[in-house]
C-alpha cells in the first residue's frame, strides 16, 4: 500500500520547519562563546596595558628614590659647608655632583610623566572595551537563553505533530522514514527537470509527470520519498 501523499507532505513540511529551527538554534549557540571571546581579547589587551602603565609607575617610584637620596646627599653637602666640617672643595663638588644629578633624574620623570598620561588614557580605552564587552556578554546570554528557551519548545511542538502524522502511515513506512531520516538527515526530496534535487539522480520525465499526478514514488538512489514542490 502507497503512503497517503497528504501525510507525507504534511511530515514533509514539518521537517522543513524543524530543519529551519535548529539551523537558527545552532547559530544561537554560538553566540555566547564568540561573545565570550570576544571578552577574553579584551582582557588579554587590558591585562597587557595594565601591565605597561605599572612598570611606568615602577619605574617612577625608582627615580623618585633616587631623586630623595640625592637630596639628603646635597642636604649633608649644604650643612658640612654651613658648619665648615670636612673639606669645603669636596663638599661643593658633591654639591654639585648632586644638583647635576637631580636636574638629571627630573627630566627623565618629566619624559616618563608625559608617556604614563598616554599609557594611562590606553589603560582607560581597554577597561572601557572591556567593560563593553563584558555587558554584550550578559546581553547576549540573556536573550541567547530566552530564545533557545523558545526553539526548544517550538521543536518539541513541531516533534508531536509529526508523531502524528507518522502514526497516520503504515508502520513498515514509519520505519523506513526514521531509517532514512538517521542516514541521511532528510527523509525527503522534490523532483526539478527530471532530477532528484537531493542526490542528482536523473529520473526521466515519466517520473516527474507521475509525480505531478500525485503518484508517491521514492528516488531509487538516495531513497527519500519524491515530493510535489
Ligand atoms: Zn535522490
């Protein structure tokens, strides 16, 4: 006995619906973990900014060291002159050894001042992208879920018609639709120019006109059922 051609397409059609589901639902699923890379960049560029703003600053504590040491040196300079303790010519060459070297050390804190405001605003720029990113993340997430939520269930629904309608075909047909369904994907095909437009199979026109008349026939090679498209 043939299947009834009305319930082949109904199945027919609810798989088209459901392949139409899950193609959106696989590009839902990649959503969260491309934002979540996204996110993870941002980091690393962050975390790398970060790291050569702190070094700056690093190296800011330094001079600053160098510059206070210098000072108490030109300080205990000053006073062994005040107090005319040691000998007057090696205090004033330390005198001015440790001006030479402070002009020195505050030119190169200015140079390094002027970078670390650049380094700073590159600091802010990452966190605010970071921060950018982070929301997209929970944005995505949330609608992401709702809308898988929805899928899921418009699939369930589109599983329990076609329950129904296979229930309507033989059972040795039921089982050649869940047969061919698990090898290849789809249980079903259109016939165009006289070839089967899943596997290329070229079928005559006699078949195509069969099927026009509503004949239910099945491609000899990919043997999914030829619907009328
Ligand atoms: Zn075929």
């Amino acid at each position: 006995m043939e299947p009834d051609l009305d319930t082949l397409s109904a199945i027919a059609n609810v798989d088209r619906q459901a392949t139409l589901l899950v193609r959106e639902r696989d590009k839902q699923l990649l959503l969260v973990p491309a934002a979540e890379e996204e996110c993870r960049a941002a980091r690393g560029a962050r975390d790398a900014a970060k790291e050569v703003f702190e070094a700056s600053r690093d190296e800011e504590r330094r001079l600053n060291r160098e510059v206070h040491a210098f000072t108490g040196r030109k300080a205990a300079a000053e006073r062994a002159l005040d107090l005319g303790t040691g000998s007057a010519a090696a205090a004033i060459r330390q005198l001015d050894q440790c001006t030479a070297a402070i002009d020195d050390l505050e030119t190169q804190l200015l140079e390094l001042l002027e970078d670390q405001d650049e380094l700073g605003e590159t600091l802010a720029a990452a966190e605010r992208a970071l921060g950018q990113c982070e929301a997209r993340l929970t944005e995505v997430g949330a609608s992401s879920d709702a809308r898988l939520e929805e899928l899921e269930g418009q699939l369930a629904a589109l599983d329990a018609e076609r329950e129904v309608h296979l229930a309507q075909l033989p059972v040795e047909e039921q089982k050649r639709y869940r047969l061919v369904i698990d090898h290849k994907g789809s249980a079903f095909t259109r016939i165009d120019g006289g070839a089967c437009k899943r596997c290329y199979t070229v079928l005559g026109p006699q078949r195509e006109l069969e099927v026009k008349r509503g004949r239910v026939i099945t491609c000899p090679r990919c043997a999914r059922w030829i619907v009328p498209g």
